[in-house]
C-alpha cells in the first residue's frame, strides 16, 4: 500500500468499527526548571480562553512523571460501552436445527437476532459536578454507556454530545459528592520535544501511565490521511494503544493538554491527540447546546506535493486521475448528493483557490468554507483537464450522519 493510501487506525473499542465521516467545514514553555509550564484555569471553568490562564510553580523533581500522573490518576475514568447491531443471518437455513438457526440469528422466524457488542475507553473528570471529556468514537452509537472511576465505583453514563467531525464527546455522570477534577492546559504553547504521558486503560489494563514526547505539532488530518477531521493533531511518541482513545495526554504538571485519540496501523511511537483548547471549545459548545453547527460542501481533500504526485503516478491501482499540477488540493472524493457533486465538483479535480483567495492545502480550504455560515455562498476555482473554471457552492449545515464510510 503507498503512502499517500495509508489510513489511520483509531485507538478504538474492541468489536467496533468506525467509519471516517468527508465533510467540509468549520474549525509548556520550556519544561526546565525555572520555566514553567502554564497553569490551567479551574476546571468548574474550563470554558476559559488561553489568554486567562495563569502560570505553574510547582517545582520538578527526579520522579517529575510520577508526580505528573499521581495529580491527575484520581480524575482519569474507564468507559465501558455497550451497543447493539444485526447479527448477519445465514443463507438457506431452514432446514436447520433449531440451536443452528439461533446461532445464525434467526429463530422462530421472527429474522435476526440482534447482539450486543461491548468496547472500552477512557475519559477524564473535567467538572466535580460529573462532566467527563472523551472521544466521540468511543462513544458514537452506544446503547449503554458505563463509567468507572479509579476507586471501582461505577456510573451509569449520559451522553451529552458528540462532534464526530473533532472526535470530541461529552459524558455525564451523576454523583452525591463532588468528583476529582483534572486541570486543562494551554495546547497553544507546545513545542516538539517536551516530555508528555498518557494516562488511561489501554487493553483493559486500567491506571496505565506511559511517557514520551511530543514529536510533532499541527499534524491535518489530510497529512496522516484519516479523511476529514476539523482538528490539527498533536503527534507523540508515547505509546498509544486501543483503549487508550479519550483519555489524557498530560504535560509535567500533571495538566491536561491533548486527548490521546489515534495511532498509525503497524507503526511504533506514532500516536495523535487532539489539542485541549480545540476539545475544550468543542466540548462547552456541546454542553450548552448539544451539538455543533457547521457549513458543509461533502468534499474529501489533500494537498498536493510533487511527492504525492509521483506516488499518484506509480500506483497502478490508483482510481484517481493523475493531477497535472503539483500545487492546489486534490479532490480524492465527493460526497454523492451534497453541496459539492451538486455544484458539479468531481473527483480529481485541483482547487486552486476558494473565493478568489490561492489555497495550498486542505487546512486552507477547511479554514474558508469554516468561516461561512450555513447557507452562504463559497466559489471554488478547480483546475480539471488542465483548464481552470469557478463553480459556486452553497453550503448547508453538516450532520453527522450525512456520510460515513
């Protein structure tokens, strides 16, 4: 498989699989002693903006990773989730026995029977009255959702929204005393190569704590190849494996910076959270109104390198025509009956500037059409054929079941 066909796995729910969702719309200083980390604001306000937030002055110690994930292990939790999906029926089965058909999923001729398929994440406590932060692919389409906290209690979990398009969620849980609280830091002050330790309950190992740095910032998801995801990624060597999904990524001073949500299928030190500035902006919007509103055209992008091209150009399986430039975004795909295939955009094609203004990569073009509202008019200037044209858009609000493959 080449590179620019390369897909990323989710650090998912055992038994569950989760399609991408393609739709086009919104949006510690030096960690040395004597430069400290920024402090986090309270997390009863975690709605704070960067610019309210104060500075640490906790002193490091030899044991500083420890110390790091001893201050915010009481908040991390387990999410169990249970769901429910058909069980496929088989074919030609009435002659069976009775048990065979009921194993095959149909019994007494009422049709298939339905089983239930269980998963496990993690999450953390951002507000003592029960708000818990995860990922929306641990949660999306549960029927049952269960949390369980360090100590063993365990609640019964609602759902208070998810965006599948940032892989943020939001979880309530109800409880007769208040519950511990992790501190949010500041995503935006991050520099590659500051130690960094993922918190959470990988495999069903639960309390594990991992360390590492951070290798990367502002990682696209048209970059790693994971289709259309409105967060630029927080890229860490620390080991990430499934389970891992929703929980913490902490920086020194045990403060929350990232969500540990995806690694690379068959690679090693290569895992991806989501900045905490962008999950908590996400996350208070879903507290207050339950959802997230957005513009969308249905299309699926990458931006052009001369690399891509070459690869494009040696794939003998590529079904997609080789792009005769090796600047603007390539269209990979169009979601069939949206805004875009509407519009006439077709797959292939090179958007070279969205309202006049060049783009260069998808973010670019994420950036634009985001800062419209539902309803407004976008203008794309594609390149196809080698001949270079406009084609008028009108956006509609995303939902989050218009696509998912």
């Amino acid at each position: 498989m080449t590179t620019w066909q390369q897909r990323l796995g989710w650090v998912g729910l055992t038994g569950l699989v989760a399609g991408g969702s393609f739709a086009l719309g919104t949006s510690l200083e030096k960690v040395t002693q004597g430069a400290p980390a920024p402090a986090a604001p309270q997390t009863e306000n975690f709605q704070a903006t960067p610019a309210s937030l104060g500075r640490a002055t906790t002193a490091l110690g030899p044991n500083f990773i420890a110390d790091a994930a001893e201050k915010a292990a009481p908040a991390i939790v387990s999410i169990d989730i249970e769901k429910t999906t058909p069980r496929p029926q088989a074919r030609d089965n009435g002659d069976l026995p009775p048990f065979f058909r009921d194993f095959f999923g149909e019994r007494d001729g009422l049709g298939p029977r339905r089983a239930p398929e269980r998963g496990e994440g993690s999450g953390f406590i951002i507000d003592s009255t029960g708000i818990i932060i995860t990922n929306e692919h641990v949660v999306d389409g549960a029927d049952k959702v269960t949390v369980i906290l360090r100590d063993g209690k365990r609640f019964k979990g609602t759902v208070l929204g998810i965006d599948p398009l940032t892989d943020v969620a939001v979880v309530k849980v109800e409880s007769d005393q208040p519950l511990p609280t992790v501190e949010l830091g500041d995503s935006t002050r991050l520099r590659p190569g500051e130690w960094v330790i993922a918190l959470g309950n990988p495999l069903g190992f639960s309390n594990t704590v991992t360390a590492g740095i951070i290798s990367a910032l502002n990682r696209s998801s048209g970059e790693i190849q994971i289709g259309d995801k409105r967060v630029d990624f927080i890229q860490t060597d620390a080991a990430i494996n499934p389970g891992n999904s929703g929980g913490p990524l902490i920086n020194i001073y045990g403060q929350v910076i990232g969500i540990n949500t995806a690694i690379i299928s068959g690679a090693s030190g290569i895992g991806f959270a989501i900045p905490i500035n962008k999950a908590r902006e996400i996350a208070y919007q879903l507290i207050k109104t339950g959802k997230i509103v957005r513009p969308y055209v249905g299309v699926s992008m990458l931006g052009l390198t001369p690399e891509i091209v070459d690869q494009i150009k040696q794939d003998p399986s590529a079904d997609i025509p080789v792009p005769t430039t090796d600047k603007g975004v390539l269209v990979q795909r169009v979601v069939p009956d949206s805004p875009a295939a509407k519009g006439g955009v077709k797959k292939g094609d090179v958007i070279t500037a969205v309202d006049g203004k060049p783009v260069t990569d998808a973010r670019s073009v994420q950036d634009a059409v985001g800062n419209r509202k539902v309803g407004d008019p976008v203008e794309f200037t594609i390149l196809r054929d080698n001949k270079t044209q406009k084609i008028a858009i009108k956006t509609v609000e995303y939902k989050a079941d218009t696509d998912k493959l």
